[in-house]
C-alpha cells in the first residue's frame, strides 16, 4: 500500500511540474495573445539587420506588438508584417527603424510616432523606415580609409 501511494504521489509532483514548465514556456516566449486583438501593418527595409521573428515592436520604450512574418519583397528588400495591438494607433507619418536592445542585444522594431492626422488601418505599409546600422560594414570602411 506504501509503494502504491508513493507512485501517486510522484505522479502527481510530475503532473505538477509538467504545467509549470508549460505556464512558464507560455509566460516567457510570449505565446499568449495580446489583449484586445491586433492589426497588421507592413514596412520595408532595406536589411533586416537580424531582426527575427517574433520580435518587440515598441513606441516610446513601449511594446505594442510583435514581428510577425519577414519575407523578401519583389525589390530584394526585406518586407516585415508587424502585428500591432488594436489599443494603439499609428499615424501614417510614423517611422520605423530596427534597433538594438543595448550593446549587443535582441534587435527589434521602434516606430517613431508622427503628427499627421491620418493613422494607419490593418494591411497599411510604414513609408518612412530605418534599416539598421551595420557595424561590420562601419569598421571594414573605417580600417580601409573609405570614410
């Protein structure tokens, strides 16, 4: 009888531990939805800069969505769909530029918010964007005397 309760008991703190990992793994790779629906907006770079899917979209240090999909465009640029979240507006003389979250951290979207009266509506493309700077190239034409 011992040994049966045992093997409950260990099946149980099993059970237990399989769901916190699960509510963590959810919790951390933000898989849950965003509140309130979202919105798709689209903006073209002319290099990704390795952003990935995925990644923040943030207004003001804020995140208001994610990288949803990144595909080559008909122009060989890099076209990213942003899901946005539907509390937030963008006005259509936004910018978007691809940041670095410190030294040498995560890249993800900032929008940089316009003053026009006129906002963005699902499926509307950012026309003002910033690809990222890229160090490598920086160096190499420094080192080189191309500057």
């Amino acid at each position: 009888m011992k040994k049966f309760d045992a093997e409950i008991a260990a099946g149980f703190f099993l059970l237990l531990g399989i769901f916190a990992l699960a509510f963590i793994s959810i919790k951390l790779g933000r898989l849950d939805v965003m509140g309130g629906g979202s919105y798709a907006l689209y903006a073209e770079f002319e290099k990704a800069g390795g952003v990935k899917t995925g990644a923040a979209v943030e207004i003001a240090g804020v995140e208001i969505g994610r990288v949803k999909s990144i595909r080559l465009d008909n122009n060989y640029e890099a076209m990213l769909e942003l899901a946005i979240n539907n509390k937030v507006r963008i006005q259509e003389d936004a910018i978007a530029s691809i940041k670095t979250k410190g030294l040498i951290g995560e890249k993800f979207v900032q929008i940089t918010a316009g003053g026009s009266d006129k906002l963005l509506t699902n499926g509307s493309k950012i026309r003002e964007t910033e690809s990222p700077i890229d160090i490598e190239e920086a160096i190499s034409k420094f080192i080189y005397g191309k500057i």
